[in-house]
C-alpha cells in the first residue's frame, strides 16, 4: 500500500498532494472521531477552494451533483415552513457535507488512488472493530447487556460504519485478484463484530448487499446463503447461547418492543406527511411533534427520528425531498449498473460491485432505522458513490487521449 501511496504522491503537484494527504486522513479518520473527521475535513474543503481559486478555476460538474443540489435546495426549502425555522437551519449544516462530492471527484485519477481509499478504510474498520471486541469480551457487566460501541457514541454508528467497510472488503475478496492475504481475517473481525454488535437493521443489509454482490458474481452461488445463515446462528447458538440468537429470533417477532414501536414509527409518520406533506415539519423537529402524533400503546412516549429513511426524510423534509434523494440514489445505481456492463478491465468490477452493495445495504438497514441522519455514515457515504465517478472521469479522460493521438487522416482511394 505504501508503494501505491508513493505513487500517487508522486503524479501530484505540491497543492494536490496536500489535499490527497487531507483526503485519506479524513476518510481515515471517520471510524475513529466525528470531531477529527470535521476538523480534516474543514481543512480539506478550505485548501480545495483556494486550489481552486487560485491555481485551478474550473470548478467540475457531473451527473450525481444536479440530485444532490436539488436536495440540498428541497431541504433548505423547508426550513422556511418548518415549525422552528431557525432550529431547522441549524440542523442544516449537514447539508454542507455535499462539497465532499466535488472534492472526491476531482481528486480520484485511477484505479490505483480507489484501491488506496479502499485500503485506508478497510484498515481502520478493522482497528475498530478489534477496538469493539475487546469493550465486549472485556466487559464488566454481563455480556448480554453489552452493546459495542467502538470509537463511537452510538452502537448503531458504530454497527452501521462496519457495515458499509465490511461490504467494501466482501467485494474485494468476491471480485478482485490483487489483494492482500491479511483481507481474510480482517474479513472474519470485521464479520464477528458485526454478528456481536446485535444490532439486527446491519444484519439484514450485510445479508442483502452480499446476496446481491453473490448474484453479480454467479447467479447458482445464492443456493448456498441460506446454509451459511445456519451455520452462522449454529455457530452462534453455540458461543454465545442466548443473547445473540435472541437477537435474531427476535427479527421476525413484530410483538417484540423495539420491532412494534417501529411499526407504530411509521403509522405516526405516515399522519405527519399527511398533514405536512410538501416540506415537511422541519428538520429536527419531529422529536418535538412525534407526542402528538405518536400510537396510544406505542412502548416510547418520545422519539427523535422515525428509524426509517423514507418516512424520515418524508416526515421531517416533504416528500419533494424524498424524491430528490429517491432521484440521488436511482442515478447512483443506474450509473454503476451501466459501467458494469461497459467495464473493461474486470479488477475495476470490485469497485463498482462495492458500490453497489454498500447502497444496497444502506438502503436495506435504513429501513429500520435512520442511517442516513449520522453525520459519520453520510460522510461515508458520500464518499464511496463519488468514487466510481471519479474512476469513470480518469477512463473518459484516457479515452479521450486516445482518440487525439491517432488523429483520422483522408486516405486517398486504391
């Protein structure tokens, strides 16, 4: 990795390099520390504007930014009919993480800057999770109250983080030829955090984002997922008797509390789009409407967000964002989809396969709780969809080379 590194230091201009080295640390630092991962990230965007500025004035454009700022517009459209405006405005400020979509954009070059984000990600989940390991068998409390957190606040960050890193590595190993032998037991850590964080919503987008990377690689694979479900909850049942397998009973259990109160989530969700439809009641507020609005025998009298995406967004923002997001997502994928058929070289598959499990698993997992609304997985999230883009920009651009070195020439008729 650090002969890559070297590599695409070395193609770069003194300020390039300063901003690829900003990149990689924030990216690196997003498993450890939202409080680090903003302060690079600050620095980031402050030295891309004044490279831009300064050296580079051409600011880029492509397909994925039209959707995003349609969104950002749509959102801060509905701080001025919120029920708080200025509360709302506050909440705001994540829209600002968008500009990670031009930066990202113009930094990726090739093939071999992806493997290296790849890489510095798969590294540090992997540190997290061990981190996360060592809090649950090191637990002083009884282990079927722990829940893991890693270096995060919340088990659900930290679950939904390894997720997405998790399905980065499972598309390397699935697809790619050149990886590293020490992939596989980052594999099993990573894996083995996951099932310990007992936290169901990743479960099943893991599950998804591999049953689909498994089709695109061979259809007849997916034959063999449901004896690795079982020997995964034999496993389970055997190391860890109750907490974990009850865990996973409990998926299909809609009399299970925290399974109820997510239906009743929705039912409240659905009454609030209904009376505010277009722009929603504001961001953040829904934890200042959800009493009124809330089942009479939901088990929580209050909630801060919905734990969906789609009746989040819908709820808090209208459902005009909820179609610009729908729109963001359905370019992304569309996108990849069309590459993967035109991909020439098959060790690029990895990257775009990647790509398209992580949505898929977020999308999944996001129907049962709000991943969208951490800061830590946006930041993530849009960092993984612009990459391919900036892959695909490199590929246009020696495409392109091609084409006017061997200029056409009029040949006279034999």
């Amino acid at each position: 990795m650090f002969e890559s590194l070297n590599l695409s230091l070395g193609a770069r201009s003194r300020l390039e390099k300063t901003i690829w080295i900003l990149i990689l640390l924030f990216i690196f630092s997003i498993s450890f520390s939202i409080a680090a991962s903003q302060i690079f990230l600050s620095i980031l965007v402050a030295t891309y504007l004044y490279w831009k500025l300064r050296r580079h004035r051409q600011f880029p454009w492509f397909p994925l930014l039209l959707p995003a700022l349609t969104f950002s517009y749509l959102s801060l459209l509905s701080v001025a009919f919120s029920i708080h405006p200025s509360l709302s405005l506050i909440n705001a400020k994540h829209l600002t993480l968008f500009i990670i979509l031009p930066i990202l954009y113009d930094a990726i070059r090739d093939l071999n800057d992806v493997r290296i984000i790849y890489r510095i990600l798969i590294v540090a989940g992997v540190i997290s999770a061990a981190y996360g390991l060592l809090q649950f068998f090191n637990a002083e409390s009884e282990v079927a109250n722990i829940r893991i957190k890693g270096f995060m606040g919340h088990w659900m960050t930290f679950s939904g983080l390894l997720m997405i890193l998790n399905v980065l590595l499972f598309s390397h190993l699935l697809f790619s030829k050149q990886h590293p032998v020490w992939f596989y037991p980052a594999f099993g850590i990573l894996s083995l955090a996951l099932i310990l964080s007992l936290t169901r919503n990743v479960w099943i987008g893991s599950l998804a984002a591999f049953t689909v990377m498994i089709a695109m690689r061979k259809v007849r694979w997916i034959i063999a997922i449901p004896a690795v479900v079982f020997i995964i909850v034999l496993i389970s049942q055997l190391l860890f008797p109750t907490f974990v397998t009850n865990r996973m009973r409990n998926i299909f259990n809609p009399n299970e509390t925290s399974s109820r109160d997510r239906i009743q989530m929705l039912r409240s969700g659905w009454k609030i789009v209904q009376d505010f439809p277009l722009t929603g009641v504001g961001g953040d507020m829904i934890q200042y409407v959800y009493p009124r609005y809330r089942e009479p025998d939901s088990p929580f009298r209050n909630n801060q967000h919905l734990h969906n995406n789609l009746a989040q967004l819908a709820a808090e923002n209208g459902i005009l964002v909820l179609a610009a997001w729908i729109w963001l997502i359905t370019k992304v994928i569309s996108d990849l989809i069309h590459w993967k058929r035109n991909v020439m070289n098959s060790e690029e598959t990895f990257m775009i396969h990647g790509t398209i499990g992580v949505v898929v698993a977020l999308l999944v997992a996001g129907m049962f709780e709000y991943n969208f609304g951490d800061s830590e997985i946006r930041m993530l999230f849009l960092v993984l969809i612009t990459i391919p883009y900036g892959w695909h920009k490199s590929i246009l651009a020696k495409e392109q080379s091609s084409v006017e070195s061997f200029p056409a020439t009029n040949l006279p008729l034999q």
